[in-house]
C-alpha cells in the first residue's frame, strides 16, 4: 500500500491530488468484502487530533460490496483533500494523512504535511 502526492510544495488547496494505492504483491487472488459501498476511509490528525475522520462525514450505500485484486493488480482510491479543508480547518502546523481499507482488512498508512 502507498500514499501518493503530486508534488512536496502545494501553493493552493485546489491543487492537491493524493491517492490511496493498494497492490496485490502475492501471487493469489485476494478478495476483500465490505458490508457498505465505503472500502475505505481516511483521517487527518494534527498533535493526536482528529480534525478529519471520512467515516463520520461520507455517506455510504447500504449495498454489500467487495474488491477483487488479482496478483500484481492494483486498486487506486482518490482522496479528496478539498473535503477535509472545505471550511479552511487546516492551520500552520503538521498533519498526519491516514489512509486505510475499512472493516479492518489492512493495516492503516500514513504520510505527514505540513501548512504555512
């Protein structure tokens, strides 16, 4: 699993891209199951803070879903940064992005930023 930004230096909010990639590396099928439409979620936290978490603010279907990744395959989540600084919540300091599957299925990844 990765997190991905385009660039060190963000000039405006607009322009932030970050994906939630997700690689099967094994040589076996794997199969996820979720009992929603969410597959996963993703949180900032600043000094153990949460300012915000997806699972409270994004409505998900009420339909059970699975992901299927064949060997080498890999799945890419968009994570919309405009979403959690929508009202300008995000002030000088560092950040931490966690980015994970929901229902437990992987371990969380994170990557650190930082606003001036």
């Amino acid at each position: 699993m990765e997190l991905d930004r385009e660039s060190e230096e963000i000039k405006r909010v607009e322009d932030v891209k970050l994906q939630f990639k997700l690689k099967n590396i094994s040589n076996k099928m794997i199969v996820y199951r979720f009992p929603s439409g969410c597959q996963y979620g993703f949180t900032v936290t600043k000094n153990q803070d949460t300012i915000f978490d997806s699972r409270e603010k994004i409505g998900c279907t009420a339909a059970i879903t699975h992901l299927k990744l064949e060997p080498g395959q890999t799945k890419v989540f968009p994570i919309p940064f405009k979403l959690f600084d929508n009202n300008k919540e995000l002030r000088k300091g560092i950040y931490e992005l966690n980015a994970f599957l929901l229902e437990g299925h992987t371990p969380k990844i994170s990557i650190s930023f930082k606003i001036e």
